[in-house]
C-alpha cells in the first residue's frame, strides 16, 4: 500500500505527538503515545504503532522531503520492514553512497570544510612527485576563494610537520584520468566527525563493500592506500596534515587478496599492488630500530613531536596537571605553550612518543598501551604482520607460480615469504604465548617480560591462523568465557582495569566496551578453527546488539558500545560517533555497517529469524 502525503504537514505532526524529548527522532527515550493513524486523501489509512514502526515512518517521511515536493508516496511495506531486512539494505543502499567522498572538483568541499577545520583558509597538501596533482588542485584553487593548495617537500620530517600545526589540512589522495576527465578516486570516511580515509577502518569498510557487491569501491581504497605508500611513504593514520608521520595497523594484503578472492582481478592489477605492500613492509617495517626490534618481532613507533595536535583541549589533563605545577603556571597556559614548543621536556616528550605510537596501533586510548607502547611487541601488530607474510606467500604462488621478480636484481619466492611467517611464529610462541594463563600478551622488549594486560588481542592469531589447534582450543574453551558479554566481546576483561584508580580516565578500547574489528576479527578466527557454533553465537549477540539499538533508537547505528550496558549511550572519553543527526541516520558508521553484512553473510537462517524478534542472547545461548 502507498500513502500520496503532504509530506511537511505529516512529518511536523508526528514529531509533535511522538517525539516528545525533541531531539528529531522518534525513541524508547520519548512519551508520546507510540500511535499515529497515517491516512491520505485517497482513502488509505493505516495504523502505525511502536516505536520501531513509528520511527520508521519518521525516516521515510525525512528522505521524501528532501526531494523538496509538497507532496510524495510512502511505501507502507517499508514502515513495517522487518528490522534486519531494514538495516542491512539501508547499508547497502543508502549508508555506503553517504560515507563515499572524492578529493576532486565535485567532493573537495564536502571534505576540506568540516568541523575539524576552523581556519578560514582551508589548505590541502599534495605529494611533491605528484605534480599533475599540484596543477590540478591549482586551478581549482582560482574557483575556490577559501582553498590554499600547498606542494609537501620530497623530505617529511617531525619537524616539518610541527609547522603545519599551525595550518592543518588535508592531505590530497588518488587522481584518475578517463575520457579526458580528472576525478578523485573516491574512498569512504567512518563517519561523523571523521571525514578523512583512516587507515584500518578502510580495510573493515572494505570487507563490507565487497560483501555488499561494490567491488569497484573496495578496489578504489586499494587504490588510495597504494597512492600514500608511493606518495607519503605509508599508509597513513588519516589523510590529514597532522598524521603524516603516523601509520596504521597493517592490513593492506588482506584487502589485496579479499579482493583477487572476490573478484579475480587481473595479474597486472595483482602485481602492482603485490608490490607496493613488500615495499611497505620493507620501509615501514622492517627498518631496525624504527618499528623492527633486535628480537625479530615489530612495534609501533609513531614519529612526531610534542603533544598529538587532533585530541581536545584539556584530554591530557590527568598527565599535564602535575607538568603545569613543576612550571608553577596554570594547566590551559602550560597544555598552549607545550603545544607551541614554547616549553620542551624530556620526560613528557617521552611520553607522548608512547601516545603517538599507541594511535598508530589504532587502540586509542587503552590502559595497555598507555606509557609504554614503542616498548611492546603488541600480539595484534605481529599477527597482522604474520599475516603480511603468508599472505604475500600465497600471492607469489597463485599469480606468479612462485616467483615474483621484485626488482631487476630481486627474486622473491613462495618459500621464501613462508620462512619469514613461521620465524616471526616461533618468535610470537616463545615471548608472547602464555600457556598458564591460556593467552597471548604483548611483549615488552626493553623489561624482557610480557605485558600481563588480558586484551581482546589475545584472539588476533586465531584470525591470522597462527595458533595451533591446542592453542586455538584453549582461547576458545578456557579465554573466550573472560571477555563474553550480552552483545559480544570487550575490548579487555574486568580483571585488567579492576586494579586502576579510581579516578583514572576510562579508556574506550578496554572493559566494558566492544569494537566491530574485535568482533569481525574474532569470527573469522573462529571460522578458520571449525568453530561453528561459537562463531554463530558470538555473531549473533554482536548482531542482536547492533540490531536492538537500531530498533529504539531511530536506526542509529554508532562507533562502538557499552557492552555492561548494551547501549550506544557512552560517556567515556571521546564519547560515542554516529549517534548525532536529524530524522535518519545517512551513514551509519563505517566499520559497524561492515560488521552488520558480514555477520548476516555468516549467520544461519534460524538465528537470523530469531534476530527478527529481538531474542535475547542469553536466553537463545545460556540455557
């Protein structure tokens, strides 16, 4: 059935009546009367009852008036689509085309003014060997009053980005020439106030475009992720001015071979691509002394100097606190000066190198890392790194039947690639692996111990598949039941904060709160040990999760949650994005859409019946 509405009046009624908290969305939070009797001028009338329906009616009446006509059809069956139907197409349709952006004629605005700009100049920073780039945003530049495009130097140091903190910007990604016409090779932002291509979440949001069908999509941020290793030198933390000596964690072969398995590109795509990763992990690291250390394994070691420039005014106050007091002046003046490098110190700038390296890892914040993380050999880094190595191994050997002429006087072979792996395995075995405590922990180098942290890290081998089955099998029976809540697993256990201060920050990468790489990570670690009816049931509660706050909540589909909770609701640290718009959410958020689609590509047909009818988690799973 199909309501012909006079679209404003509707939408101004049923906000009047159901959303009584006035915050443009219908919600469990609001009072009205969760009852509106939709009727047009043809006759058709239907009652809408719920939050769930009522809200959907709320999104649907919003997408139509932004065709700007009085009057529009509303589709009933899409008020009363059942939710999981409803989520996953309006990922697959609606949230991905609002995350996608350009830097190019058509997209430059929509990405070099946002919140995170405040200047009225907005600069955006192009490669120095990318010259045709240069001239191109040049003359864009004569048509935009506010843009000032800026050439890098072949030369990036620490200290050259510190100059640019006084004029942040963007940094300028892919360009693509076809018929003559120059656009940017599009790629898609998380969302919210992050409007730039981060390295990680790229990979995650990948997984689902390929899932999703949009190939060409996943193939472009391949595309722009080989630009910043041959322009930048790495894959960046974002491409903004101020990340430009940070990376992120390494992922760019999982996404080159999820590709060749979807899609079966051809060699030469395969090639450059194979390529450009060894080179990556050549320079970025395997350099000794860098993110290389003297037992084999890696770290994270972000360059920079002084305080991060992205993180909000007064974020470091439980550290800066007692530096302003030592300087007797006020925190606010000492956190400028610091910032402005009017006052150095050692002991501080030491601790920030930690810091930057700790975002580099992508767990920012996490009492695990905090102090101390260019010290570790983190179990996540080394088992992406494992991974790297295999899965250039399994390239070589698929493409090139076991050969990779690398370099005029370079071979590299399958055997080769597969000696790296196990070496780097026997080395996480040994420092890493606590068969007592049936976890992996970081390994702290400088101390020569492990790290007793218990993290959701502990499950990355399954996923590389570097455990063996006795290992796997202890995570799985004797870890898993640690970190296991209502809606999935947590960032760490409880036991690993119990014993911090009372007035230590909480940290949104530990207990209680859950993460879509976690999960999606873990699942498929699940999956490469057999284990079916865990990944199904730890699917299933992440989904029921996702799926429930949709429901209540508008369709709000945010960054992360509170797992103790099981609500988007946080009030931790950096807070909680995707979770701010008017009427209908237009994004989602970049990894949990992902998350969404590649649990439903998992779950079997019963259990997503059951996610139909909110079935708890713990009555389907604990009983």
């Amino acid at each position: 059935m199909k309501f012909n509405l006079n679209i404003k009046t509707v939408l101004q009624q049923l906000l009047a009546q159901e959303d009584t908290d006035g915050d443009r969305k219908i919600t469990v939070d609001d009072q009205g009367p969760r009852s509106f009797l939709l009727e047009d001028a043809n006759g058709n009338s239907e009652l809408i009852e719920g939050t769930y329906y009522l809200s959907n009616l709320l999104q649907e009446l919003a997408l139509a008036n932004k065709k700007n006509t009085e009057f529009a059809e509303i589709n009933l069956s899409e008020i009363i689509e059942s939710p999981v139907t409803r989520i996953s197409r309006k990922i697959k349709d609606f949230y991905w085309d609002g995350l996608t952006r350009t830097i190019d004629e058509a997209g430059i605005l929509k990405i070099v003014e946002d919140e995170k700009i405040e200047n009225p100049i907005s600069y955006l920073y192009v490669p120095a060997n990318d010259n045709a780039a240069f001239d191109y945003f040049k003359k864009l530049e004569k048509s935009i009053p506010s843009l000032e495009v800026v050439q890098l130097p072949e030369t990036i140091t620490p200290e050259y980005v510190l100059t640019l903190n006084t004029k942040p910007g963007i940094l300028a990604l892919a360009l693509e020439t076809k018929n003559g016409e120059t656009k940017g090779v599009p790629f898609v932002v998380p969302g919210g106030r992050f409007n730039e291509m981060y390295g990680w979440d790229s990979y995650f949001i990948a997984m689902g475009l390929l899932i999703d069908g949009k190939a060409d999509l996943a193939m472009a941020i391949a595309a722009n992720f080989k630009y910043q290793i041959d322009h930048y030198g790495k894959i960046l933390n974002a491409n903004r001015s101020y990340y430009l000596t940070r990376t992120q964690p390494p992922l760019y072969t999982s996404l080159i071979v999820d590709i060749v398995k979807k899609t079966n590109p051809d060699a030469a795509w395969i090639e450059s691509h194979l390529k450009t990763a060894i080179k990556e992990y050549q320079n970025v690291w395997m350099q000794l002394g860098k993110r290389l250390t003297a037992n084999g394994l890696n770290r994270y070691k972000a360059e920079g100097i002084g305080l991060p420039f992205e993180v909000e005014t007064g974020h470091f106050d439980d550290v800066l606190g007692e530096y302003a007091s030592n300087y007797n002046m006020p925190l606010r003046e000492f956190e400028q000066s610091y910032l402005a490098r009017e006052i150095t110190d050692a002991e501080l700038d030491a601790y920030f190198v930690h810091d930057r390296s700790m975002r580099e890892s992508g767990h920012d914040t996490t009492n695990r890392l905090v102090g101390v993380c260019a010290d570790l050999n983190p179990i996540a880094l080394n088992s992406l790194l494992y991974k790297y190595e295999k899965d250039i191994a399994y390239l070589i050997k698929k493409v090139f039947s076991k050969e990779l002429l690398f370099a005029e006087n370079t071979i590299y072979t399958t055997a080769y690639w597969k000696n790296k792996a196990s070496l780097r395995k026997k080395r996480i075995n040994e420092l890493c692996w606590d068969a007592s405590k049936g976890m992996y922990f970081d390994y702290n180098f400088v101390k020569e111990e492990a790290l007793v942290f218990e993290a959701a890290t502990t499950f990355y081998p399954l996923w590389a598949k570097l455990c063996s089955k006795e290992q796997a099998e202890i995570l799985v029976k004797q870890t898993l039941p640690k970190f296991k809540m209502k809606g999935g697993i947590a960032g760490s256990t409880k036991e690993a904060i119990a014993n911090l201060a009372s007035d230590s920050p909480l940290r949104q990468w530990d207990y209680p709160f859950g993460w879509a790489p976690h999960q999606m990570l873990f699942w498929q670690g699940l999956l490469n040990y057999n284990y079916e009816e865990e990944a199904q049931e730890m699917v299933y509660r992440w989904l029921w999760l996702i799926t429930r706050n949709a429901v209540d909540y508008n369709g709000t589909i945010p960054e992360k949650f509170d797992l103790e909770s099981s609500s988007h609701k946080i009030f931790a640290e950096y807070g909680n994005v995707g979770t701010t718009f008017d009427y209908i959410t237009e994004e989602g958020f970049g990894w949990m859409n992902a998350s969404y689609q590649f649990g439903l590509e998992i779950l079997r047909a019963d259990l997503k019946a059951a996610l139909n009818l909110l079935q708890s988690p713990d009555d389907l799973f604990n009983s």
